[in-house]
C-alpha cells in the first residue's frame, strides 16, 4: 500500500512475534486514543499475553505534546509495534490497513479510538479463536452501562448494498455463533486469514463500505465470520465531525462494495435502487453532490479490477453465499 505524506513521529519497535497486535487507527483528541490504549493495557494484564500496539493517528499537520506523551509512554512500557502520523487525512480502513501488514501478532485486534474493552475481552477473544478455529470474530457493542446491547447487522444489500440496525437479542446469550456481518468498532481477525484475504481494500475515500465488504469478502474466500456475544466493547458514538451518510463517498464506497463482491449484476441493482429511494434522493438535495450516475461509473471503474481478482478466488458466488447463509440459519 502506498504510504502518505508521513510527519517525523514515526516509531517501530523489535519484529517480535507475539500473541496480539492492537490496531488503532486515530484522528481527533488525544484522549480518545489514550483512554482506549490504557483500557487495552488494564484489560491484559496478568493474562499471560504478549502484545503490542500499532498506532496510525491521522489528519493533523503538526504532533501534539499530549501524542508525543502517548508515543513515549507506549515506548517506554515496551509494548511498541509501529506508530506514525500522516499529515493526510485516511479512510478508516487505509489508516488500519497500514498498520497491519507488518504485524507480529497472532491476532490482530481492532479498536475504533473511542472503544473500551470491557474485562476479560482479551482472553475470551483468543480462546473463542481456538476452541472454534476462527478467523474473524465480532464483539457485541454497548453503548452505556445499562443499555441495550447490540450484535450482527441485518443486511440491506439489495438497497445500498449496506445494512440496517443491529439485531438485539443474540442467536445463543452464551457462545460464538456465526453471522454475515457486523460493526468494525471492535473484532478480532488471525493474522494469517487477514493476509490471505489481502485485508481491507484501498479503494474507500471518507465514511462508510468496509464493512459489509470485508465480512463478506472473508465468506466468499471460504473463511468464517462470528460474533461473540460475551465478547463486549463500549463504543462511543459523540457526535462525529464529518458527515456519514448521503455524501459522494459514501454511495461511491456502496457502488464499489457490490462491485467487487457481487459483480456488475448486483452494482446494477444497488444503483437502480439507489435511483429510486427517494429517502436517499431528498437527503442528497441537502448536501454538494455529483450525479449518482456518475458515482456509479467511478466507482464501476475504480472497482473492476479488484472484483475480477476476487471473482477469481471465490469459492461461491453472491447470491450463492445468501442461499447458504438462509440454509445455515445464518441471520441477514
């Protein structure tokens, strides 16, 4: 991958291999990454697990005392992987990418900068991994304390090729069961799927599309996505400073997504939808856009060569992978 225009912060620590890489892509106040770095930090103690964090703070021209108390005290406590800043502002999934593709862990454990594990999150994550051989593992997303909990999305691929509130109520309160697609605030993937299954894809600009691409990316590529619902994450969801849905790069990243997972069929059929839903027509009258055509044809463009790949090393087709998830009992 490419790398952007980096700013002198950069530090990698030894090429060790150990049990967890924590990857943390950051953009905003300092104290978000801290706090999720230092709940990472509480959460592994006296497990036994080695780790290290692999930082990728994005989107700010010049470093901050408090970003450089927090490269230090990461050095200091020897749990360093790699952390630099980026002048560019990333795509969520190109910030987390970056830091992944020399990761000495086992597992790769992803957080959002504004995640908190809650106790025993770590050790249950790995041996959920063992016991089931998995290869990608949701956590359950909590709010507040108190609160409703959330678990797998429902799918709305025919729409927009994205998905709708979560489920509330899990298939088993108990054990890992298998879903089609989840949040990305918190998960945990084996390093060696990640690699074979290339990550995430470089192309998404801005909010949005990661996520139903890689889920399900993995099942076409014959890997198995679950979720724990034991497995618990707090997620803050403060008011965001960028605009999520309705934006040029939000349908773009939808057109791509069906792109390369379903094909040219199903980049059709989202964008027919698209065309048609008058909810996504009214809310896009709001906000400087380009023609939706137009987003499908640059995404149809960006896109193809990726989609022929994976069309290449899929084991099953689209529509095929729905037919198996309904005979599975695999919720969507």
């Amino acid at each position: 991958m490419k790398i952007p225009n980096l700013i002198p912060m950069q530090s990698v620590g030894a090429a060790k291999p150990c049990d967890i890489s924590v990857i943390i892509a950051h953009r905003g106040p300092e104290m978000g990454l801290w706090f999720t770095m230092e709940s990472c930090m509480m959460g592994l103690e006296k497990t036994g697990l080695t780790y290290e964090f692999r930082i990728c703070a994005n989107g700010e021209e010049t470093i901050s005392d408090d970003m450089r108390r927090i490269q230090h005290w990461t050095e200091q406590e020897g749990h360093i992987g790699e952390f630099f800043h980026s002048v560019q502002p990333l795509a969520p999934p190109t910030a987390r990418q970056m830091v992944t593709e020399h990761a000495n862990g086992k597992y790769l454990f992803f957080f959002d900068n504004h995640c908190l594990p809650t106790p025993g999150y770590f050790l249950r994550g790995v041996q959920s991994m063992e016991k089931y051989n998995i290869d990608f593992l949701h956590s359950t997303t909590k709010f507040f304390s108190g609160e409703g909990t959330d678990y797998e999305y429902k799918l709305s691929l025919k729409r927009d090729f994205w998905t709708l509130e979560p489920y509330k109520k899990p298939l088993d309160p108990e054990n890992p069961y298998r879903i089609a697609c989840a949040g990305h605030g918190g998960f945990v993937v084996r390093n060696s799927a990640w690699k074979e299954c290339r990550g995430y894809w470089e192309g998404f600009e801005g909010y949005g599309g990661e996520e139903t691409y890689t889920d399900l990316k993995f099942w076409l590529f014959g890997k198995q996505v679950w979720l724990d619902p034991l497995m618990i994450h707090k997620h803050w969801a403060g008011k965001r400073e960028y605009t999520r849905h309705f934006t040029d790069d939000f349908f773009r990243n939808m057109y791509m997504a069906a792109n390369c997972i379903g094909g040219e069929a199903w980049l059709a059929r989202v964008f027919s939808s698209t065309m048609k839903c008058s909810r996504f027509v009214n809310k896009r009258e709001l906000i400087k856009i380009k023609p939706l055509y137009d987003l499908m044809v640059e995404a149809q463009k960006k896109s193809q060569s990726h989609s022929e790949w994976i069309a290449s090393r899929r084991t099953k087709t689209l529509d095929e992978l729905l037919v198996w998830f309904d005979e599975n009992g695999i919720r969507r």
